[in-house]
C-alpha cells in the first residue's frame, strides 16, 4: 500500500514537470529545460522502477495511472498560473475606438491600429496587440469593456525583433541584473 502511494505522489509531481519541460523546450529556454528533465527522468526511474519490481501488485499500476491523469490535470493548472512567454492579439472593431487604444496603451499593452476592409468592402478597424500571457485574460475583459461584439484572436509568437515588447523586456531584464547584484552585495 505504501509503494501504491509512492507512485501516485511521484506521478502527481511528474507529470507537471514533463507538461513544464516540454513548454520551455518549445519556448526555446534550454538550461530550464534541460534542469526539469533531469528531474522528470528521475522521478520517472523510481515510479517506473517500483511498478516493474512487482508486476502481479494492480494497486500500483493503478496509482500509476490514476496519478499519471491528475497530474495531467495538475500540469494544466500550473501552466496557466505560469503563463510563461507573451500573445499576439488582434482586434476587429467596427469603428475607430480612441478612447479604447488609449486605455490599452496606458495599461502598458503595445497597439497598433490600421483601418481594414472586411466583408462586402465594410470598413473596420483592427488593433495588433502584444502582452505577457499572464495579462491576456486583463486584456480581453478592457476590450469587451469597450467593444462588446470584437472579434479577438490570440496566438502566441516565438520570436521579436525590435518594438515596444522588446524594449520593455530589456527593462525588465535590467531590473532583474541590478537586483541580483544588489542582492549578492
């Protein structure tokens, strides 16, 4: 019964850190990566190993897939709490929305507009937006705000170059270095 537990707990804690290794390998962060796979391999090892030593015990192949499912569950949930990397948003609106580009901008969130044809040559407006994914949800409910009937997507890049994302990332990260060095001070 032990062994049981000790597979269900070492799966609850597999599982999101596979679900976190595999999204910063596809966001390009290596060295994280890397780190979280030692770890998953290592818990995978030991829960795989004490399934292997006894395969007549079912109590222990089911605490494997049972912890295995809720730590997919598990995963899901940190990975939306972590909201690791940025989303590229556009809005379509049907008129030019002022008021609405000056709350996203003085929210901190990056807007460009172009007037657009849509069907049956209609004129309408789209914003192209960038944000932290972690602001996404902030940012769907300041457009519904205003715009109730946008239509928004969302999708995330992998890459930037140049911008105003780019500048308040080297901001940031400039705030990061100076509080490391003051810190180790």
């Amino acid at each position: 019964m032990l062994q049981a537990f000790i597979i269900f707990f070492a799966q609850l804690l597999f599982v999101p850190v596979l679900t976190l290794r595999t999204i910063l390998m596809v966001k390009g962060m290596k060295e994280k990566a890397a780190a979280l796979g030692i770890l998953e391999g290592l818990i995978y090892v030991v829960a795989l190993g004490i399934v292997f030593s006894d395969l007549s015990n079912y109590l222990n192949m089911v605490a494997y897939a049972l912890g295995f499912g809720l730590g997919v569950y598990i995963g899901q949930l940190v990975e939306q709490k972590l909201a690791i990397g940025y989303v590229s948003l556009e809005v379509n609106i049907m008129s030019k929305n002022e008021p609405l580009t000056k709350h996203l901008r003085d929210e901190g969130f990056s807007v460009s507009t172009s007037q657009v044809e849509g069907m049956n040559q209609a004129s309408r407006y789209r914003l192209d937006c960038t944000a932290r994914r972690d602001r996404e949800e902030e940012f769907m409910k300041i457009v519904s705000t205003y715009e109730p009937n946008a239509f928004i997507v969302s999708y995330e890049p992998r890459n930037f170059k140049g911008g105003y994302i780019t500048k308040a990332m080297k901001k940031r990260k400039a705030k990061r270095d100076k509080k490391k060095i003051e810190a180790s001070a």
